[in-house]
C-alpha cells in the first residue's frame, strides 16, 4: 500500500537528522578500481568503481546496500564518467556505505550541433546505443559479483540529464522486455532508479510496462528547457518527462517519488550532491526496506542556485 503524508512527514524528519553532505566531509575521492566492460567497433568502455569509504555501515535492513550503476549527462554528445563536478556526489555516497559504478557509454549524437524533431531518429539511436551500454555494465557486474562483493540482485542505475534518460529507458526496456534487455538474466529486475533529470523515448503512444517497473526516484525542473518536464507527444512517438512518468506510476500503482523544483531549468540535472538526503530516504526505505513509499513533492531547496542568479 502506498503512503504518501506519512512517507512525506517521515522524510522531514530523514533530512533533518541526516549528515550526509555537511561541511565536514571531503569531496576528493579517486577511483579504487578501473574495469572494462565492453568493445565496441569504434571504442572500448570502462568503468569506475568507487567502495564503501573505510568503516562506514555497509549494511542496512538485514542485507548489502544497492550497488548504484550512475551514467554521467551532456545530450549524448560529450560528458565523462570522471568528470569533476560529479565527484563530491560520488564520495557523499562513498561516505553513507555505497559503491558507486561510473560508466562510459558511447556519445550517439556526437557532432551533433542540437537535438530537434528533426533528429528524432538519430536521438533514438543514440538513447538505445547507451542502453545497451548500461545493460553490458550491469552484465558484468554480475558475473563479477562474488569478485567485486556485490549483490547482483541489488543494482541501482541512476543518471544526470542523458545519463538519466538511459537509465529510465533501461528500465522501461528491461520492464518490457526488449530486445534492448535481452543480455540481462532471465528474470533480472533492477531494484532501483534515480534520475536527475530525465526522460523516456516511446514510438507506442503512452508509457506502458508489460512488468512492474523498479521503484524510481525522479528530480526535475518545473521549468527545464532541455529535457522535458511534462511530455512531447506528435502521434505515438512521445518523449515523457519526470512528471508525465509519475502521473502513469501512480495510475498503476508503481513505486515512485518525485521532488519537482519549482522555477528551476535544467540544473537539477546536476543537483545530485546537494540532494543526497533524498536519494538515501529513497534507497534506504524503497530500495532497501521496500516500504513503498511514494512521495510527490514541489520544492524549492535553497542550496541549489538558480543560474545567473535569479
């Protein structure tokens, strides 16, 4: 049964106890191990693999906190899984006791100069070339799990701006049981997904999973300018932002919180360290506890600046 006022009062209460990004915690962190997962004609991918911090609880609800596969953005033209503004998110989560997985995934829209109706094919392309991407990732964790101590059925994937889009298409492919998720087990689910900004790409009319859908975590701009908010929809080809996904989740009962930053554009994309007190009310409780809280929240977090200082 989903709990929306209690679940809300109980995350008021999370964040004020909680400690994840204080002033006292270092922001560098460096890569423990560094792995390829695939080749590809044109390159070869790798992954960042980023430990529990020394001494901190690796453990919550009786088992392994989640694995988390993260997928860096940049309109699927440019980005990197090291880059530097994504670090102190990387060591907040270190800090809380979970890993955290970088990955590359190949750039289908570089040399690109925008994305419009007019690339709507070559944005296809590019969206399902980083699903397969992150599917060959999450593979390989898997058959490396005892090696790399993970729990293979405890993987989160997450992503900023495109990162965050091939993470929902992941799951929706995975949900529906594509071709895109054939190399995952037979049976495979994803136990969560956190998405900073993103979107789905669907040429059948309106957002439909054949199987329930991993409990998700969604942030995004009211205003957001590069990935939709709401939904564009010509025919059946619809690309469906943050709050069009949740109003289908909670249709169908599926798992879901959503904070929608009210006059915010498409920084929250990259709104991931200062947000880190939700992401651990949504994984320790959700992904973790399985409690199935769904929050639906508009707010207006002060440590996110507007651009330009509005």
């Amino acid at each position: 049964m989903k709990t929306y006022l209690i679940a809300a009062l109980a995350l008021l209460v999370w964040i004020s106890g909680a400690n994840a990004s204080g002033s006292t915690v270092t922001k560098e962190i460096t890569p423990d191990e560094t792995y390829m997962f695939a080749r590809r004609d044109t390159c070869d991918l790798f992954m960042d693999i980023y430990n529990p911090a020394e001494n901190k609880d690796t453990l919550a609800g009786g088992g392994k906190k989640p694995t988390i596969i993260f997928a860096f953005g940049g309109s699927f033209m440019t980005g990197s899984r090291d880059a530097e503004h994504y670090r102190p998110w990387f060591r907040a989560m270190a800090d809380n006791g979970y890993r955290i997985v970088s990955i590359d995934y190949r750039l289908g829209m570089k040399g690109y100069d925008k994305i419009g109706v007019f690339q709507v094919n070559a944005l296809d392309r590019a969206i399902h070339m980083a699903v397969e991407d992150m599917v060959s990732a999450t593979v390989f964790l898997i058959d490396n799990a005892e090696t790399l101590g993970i729990d293979p059925s405890s993987i989160v994937i997450s992503g900023s701006s495109a990162g965050a889009i091939t993470a929902l298409q992941t799951d929706y492919e995975t949900s529906n049981g594509t071709r895109w998720a054939e190399p995952l087990p037979d049976g495979f689910k994803y136990a969560g997904v956190i998405s900073f900004a993103g979107a789905i790409l669907s040429r059948n009319g309106k957002l439909k999973y054949d199987r329930k859908p991993a409990p998700t975590l969604l942030m995004h701009g009211t205003d957001d300018s590069v990935v939709p908010f709401n939904q564009i929809k010509i025919f059946s080809l619809g690309f469906f932002g943050s709050s069009k996904i949740a109003e289908r989740f909670e249709k169908f009962g599926y798992i879901y919180n959503i904070y929608r930053h009210k006059g915010h554009n498409h920084e929250i994309a990259g709104a991931m360290y200062e947000t880190v007190p939700e992401q651990l009310f949504f994984l320790e409780n959700n992904v973790i506890g399985k409690s199935g809280y769904c929050i639906d929240a508009t707010v207006d977090n002060p440590d996110i600046a507007f651009p330009s200082g509005k």
